[in-house]
C-alpha cells in the first residue's frame, strides 16, 4: 500500500461536509489501497480551526488523529522547510513550505487541494487522486 502525506485543506474539507463519504479523503482511503499520513503541523492547523472549541468536535478529531500516521519535523525536514521559504517564486507560508518538507524528505506523495502553489516547489510529487 501506498503511503500519501494528507495536506491540511483535504482534512478540513472532510471535518466540514455533512455526508464525509462525500469528501476526497474518504474516495482516496475508504478502499485501503493508501495510508494516510500527516505532518505535525497540520495538528496544529486543524487545532487552530474555532469549531475545535467544541467539546464534541475536539473529540472526533483525537479519534481520528490516533488512526493516522503523524510525521515529526527533524533538522532535516526544517532545514528544507527555511530552504523552500527562501527559494519559492512565491510566498510559501511556513505551514505549505514545512507540509511540503515532510513530503520530500520522507519522499512521499502530496495529497492536496492547494496544486497551484504546491506545484511550483521543485522535486515534489503530489498525488494524482484519477490515478
């Protein structure tokens, strides 16, 4: 099975639709042929989000983030995050550049929404969700 690093607006897609069957996080891992990883940032950015302040929202994504696979920074993955800050054609925000990081050092595919800007970082491959 393959392994996709999950970008954070893929993960906030899924926390907001009603019908989560519906949202492509569900479409790429409901079969089990890919393993869901993610950054350690994006806790902190799914955290940051007001609808965390309830109680019951909170604990559906700790039960969600104890079923993922969580990728820590290391000197490595932040010295290619100030790296990608640094060099990008445009304004990488840390979050992107340190998402992007993970995806290149532990050399994983980018499952994101944002392919715009994600596009533009050299070496990085993202997901192709039509296969």
């Amino acid at each position: 099975m393959e392994k996709i690093l999950v970008d954070t607006d893929i993960l906030i897609e899924f926390f907001r639709i009603k019908d989560r069957s519906l949202s492509l996080y569900s479409k790429i891992f409901r079969i089990n042929t890919h393993i869901p990883m993610i950054s350690s940032v994006t806790i902190a950015e799914l955290f940051a989000g007001r609808s965390i302040q309830d109680k019951r929202e909170e604990a559906i994504l700790k039960e969600f983030l104890s079923k993922v696979e969580i990728l820590y920074s290391n000197f490595e993955v932040m010295k290619l995050t100030g790296e990608i800050m640094r060099s990008s054609d445009y304004k990488a925000t840390f979050q992107d550049a340190e998402i992007a990081s993970c995806a290149l050092y532990y050399e994983l595919p980018l499952l994101t929404k944002n392919v715009k800007d994600f596009r533009k970082i050299l070496g990085l491959k993202l997901f192709d969700e039509n296969g």
